[in-house]
C-alpha cells in the first residue's frame, strides 16, 4: 500500500530404537530399478521471454515522463512505477521532501531482523536541447535495436531492472532469506538535497539496508587495453565541492578600460587557477584495479601499471593506458569550469563577475587545506569564495564480503571473459548518502557499453540498447536471487 508519510537409556530400548531407525532408512530407499526421489524443487526459472517484452514496455514509456532537473518533477514517474508494483501485490510507500519531489521505496520482506538488499536508482534526468537530437529526447524511439531518450542510460533502465527483479521474485513467490527493496530517488542530478540525502535524515527506518547497488559500474570492453569486459565496480567516489567565485571590482562605461574590471580580475585570476591540475595522488582503490588487471594486459601496460609507485613508470602510464581523461580524473583532485556569469549590456562594465567551479576531491584530500590552496593561487583579495556544496566524506566500501562477492560471482557468470574490479567514480552519486550511514553501496549497472556509447551519457542522443536491456534485466535478478534467493 501506499503511505504518504510493513543420560542413559536401556539396552533394550535402544535396540529397539536402531531398528526403527533402520527400518525407516530401508523404506526410503528405491527398489531396484527404480529412480532415487526427487530433491527439493527449486523456483521455476522466470519466463524471460515475457518478462523482456514487458521491461521494454515499461521502459520506454517511463523514458517518456520529462523528469529534467531543473525542475526534476518525479510525481508522475514514480505514480507510473508505483501502479505496476501495486498492481502485482508489492508493498509501496513514497515520501516527498516537498511538491514534485517524490521518492519511492517498495518492499518484498524477508526474514525479521535480517536487513534486506536495496536496488537504487534516480527518475530525474539532466535536460537535453531537442534540437540536436535525432529523435526526440523524450520520445523514447526504437531504431536499430536502440531505444534513443534522455535518462536511457542515466538512470532510467537501471530503474526498470530492479522493478522487473520485485515483479519476477513476487510472481515466483520466492521464500527470500533475505528482504529485497526498491529505491527511487527524485532530485540526484543537482545533488539528491531532495531525494537520497533527504530519504537518509528524514525517512532512514524505511531504506535501512545490509547493503545497496546503484549507478556506476559499467562494463567497458578493453578497458586499458586490456583483454576481455572489465567491470570497475563502484565502491568509492570523488567528494563533491561545488563552488562560486565572484570578482568585484568598479561598475563604469565601456569605452573605458580600467584594471578594477571585475570581468578581467576574474579572467586573470581564473588562468593562475586553472593553469594546472592538483598532483596525481593513488589511492587504495584505483591501485588494486591496476594490479587487477594486469594479468590482462600486454606489455609495456602491463609493467607501468604494475608499478605506479615508481615515478618513471608513472609517468609512462600517464601517457599511455592511463591517457584518458576520465581515468585522470580518478587520479587526482579536480577542478572544473563550468559557468560564467557577468555584465548586463555592451557597453557597460560590470560591478561583479561571477564563476562556477566544479571541484571533486579524492577520499582524504582535507577540504579546508583545498580551498586555503585556491585562494593562495587565485591571489586577489577581490575574489570571494562560496559554497554551494560541501563535500561530505563517507567511508569506502569493502572489496570484499557477501555483496563484492555475490557482484564478482554474477560478472564472471553472466559476461563472457569479464572480471570486477573495484574502483572509484569521478562524480558523485547518492550512494554517498548509504555510505555515510555504514552501509556498503555499490556501483554496478550490468551492461556493456564502449566508449561511444558511454559519450551519450548527459550527451546528445542517448540511448541503451535492447540487448543491454534484457541482460541487465537478468543480471539484476540473479544477483537478488544470489543474495535474497532460498539456499543453493
């Protein structure tokens, strides 16, 4: 249902005791030539030819919901998840942090006292110009075996995964050793202040979970130039600290140029700033995903990544397998560009400048000792800094353990030559909110994407492929049935 706010003993007894025994052992025995008794039934395996046709119903017409934030209104979109769970018999609650804003959390109970396994993903999208689109961004469209909307990939088909994993293990009527929920969060892409964040401080007695997947993880073909899929499973991510710079200086007309233009204060300072990237700083995650993989790998990868530690093999990894900006961003602190915002007319100068910075800090960076930093590089007293996110700090999660190994189990088992890898996401995602309560979260969406494909994510044209989609489908449910599932 819904909630808007579930010792000694004869000899003769004993002899008579051992022929009973014996007796019943006897009459438990097939007579020759006749079949052994059958063992317990297991659940019969899901229908995934049904099951497939379904998900892909439900997903493109969640697709379809324009859940873009801003303004990242979710009721409709959840409304829609919520029915198709009701309908089947499962429990639903949804909490919403304020008008439009609604999260949902469904139930499948296990065992009292046994905390269940949570599913996690977000229904708000980021916006996309439907210009530059080839097929509407929120048309949902199958071409080519490909379903072309925004949130395809991010995060929607995640959503689906774990929705058609509730149905198939309530339409199975699984006797779960384990609980099993459902989470779905309004508001992660501007930093889930109104979705995860708030479901943590606000409603934590319904997520409480043993341990949590989300979004990350996905599997990228020759990664590195390795062999095979690896699958980087999310157990760390970047701190965000978003931040804004304003430069004042002396409002005044344009024909006349001065050195208190705050446009030009900020541009200098913005240069000094952005002139270098912080150092290159490993930390425990990325290293074991190095070494992991070097089995996979042919030299001279192979050697580089098997001694980072050594400043010359470093700096040929930088140069080499470690060349892609994405796995730089993972080897040290960040700063990023993202917003200018000044003056009011061509001929007018401004009294205040404005930037936007988008920092991510790697785990143990000290956030105070980061700014004092920028504010010594910046080096002008006209320059204020604020925030507008602070950077929380949450524990990693173990490589190691019942969910690492149920995830490693269910990569190696399902993806041809495919390992896990434990490894550390560039941007931030509400796993951060489970982490902070001690909760393992895990990054693993289980599907295949290459490089071109993962460029659509908050990218024109996105899009997920029915294959991937049937496969994630499958994956999720045999992880659940991997950690709720009756004994093997």
């Amino acid at each position: 249902m819904a909630r808007d706010l579930s010792r000694s003993t004869a000899s003769g007894l004993i002899a008579i005791l051992m022929l009973s025994v014996a007796a019943h052992v006897a009459s438990a025995q097939p007579s020759p030539g006749e079949s052994p008794p059958a063992p317990a039934a297991s659940p019969a395996a899901p229908d995934w030819d049904r099951l497939n046709t379904e998900a892909l119903d439900y997903f493109r017409r969640y697709l379809q919901f324009d859940t873009s934030n801003p303004l990242g209104n979710t009721a409709d979109a959840i409304g829609y998840l919520q029915q198709i769970l009701e309908k089947e018999g499962i429990a639903t609650e949804t909490f919403a942090a304020k008008p439009g804003k609604v999260n949902l959390v469904a139930h499948l109970p296990g065992p009292a006292g046994l905390k269940p396994f949570m599913m996690m993903s977000h229904a708000d999208v980021v916006p996309a110009v439907a210009e530059q689109w080839s097929h509407p961004p929120f048309g949902a469209d199958l071409a080519n075996g490909f379903v072309y909307a925004r949130g395809a990939i991010d995060n929607k088909a995640h959503g689906i995964m774990a929705l058609m994993t509730m149905l198939a293990l309530k339409r199975q009527n699984i006797a779960l050793r384990r609980g099993v929920v459902m989470m779905v969060n309004a508001d992660e892409e501007v930093g889930g202040e109104e979705g995860a964040r708030w479901m943590a401080d606000n409603h934590w007695d319904a997520i409480d979970s043993a341990f949590a997947v989300n979004e990350g993880g996905i599997g990228r073909p020759h990664m590195l130039g390795s062999r095979g899929i690896t699958f980087p499973i999310g157990v760390a991510e970047k701190r965000v600290m978003w931040l804004r710079l304003a430069a004042h200086g002396k409002a005044g007309h344009g024909s006349v140029p001065t050195a208190d233009n705050p446009n030009v204060v900020l541009v200098n300072a913005l240069q000094r700033l952005l002139a270098s990237q912080p150092p290159i700083r490993l930390t425990e995650f990325i290293e074991r995903s190095m070494k992991d993989m070097v089995p996979r790998l042919s030299p001279p990868a192979s050697t580089e990544l098997a001694h980072l530690n050594d400043p010359a093999q470093l700096q040929a990894a930088l140069a080499g397998p470690l060349a892609e900006p994405s796995m730089q961003a993972v080897l040290r602190d960040t700063i990023s560009l993202t917003m200018l915002n000044a003056g009011i007319k061509a001929n007018v100068i401004p009294s205040t400048a404005e930037a936007t910075l988008d920092c991510r800090l790697l785990p143990g960076t000290d956030a105070d000792q980061f700014l004092d930093r920028m504010r010594k590089t910046l080096d002008d007293k006209r320059i204020s800094i604020d925030y507008i996110q602070r950077p929380d700090s949450p524990p990693p999660s173990p490589a190691e353990g019942e969910a690492w190994s149920a995830i490693a189990r269910i990569v190696t088992s399902e993806f041809p030559d495919a390992i896990a890898v434990p490894s550390m996401g560039a941007g931030g995602t509400d796993s951060r909110f489970m982490r902070m309560k001690g909760v393992p979260a895990y990054g693993f969406i289980p599907i295949v994407l290459d490089q071109g494909e993962i460029g659509r994510f908050h990218g024109v044209d996105e899009r997920l492929s029915v294959e991937n989609l049937d496969r994630g489908v499958r994956a999720t449910y045999d992880l659940a049935i991997e950690l709720c599932g009756p004994p093997q």
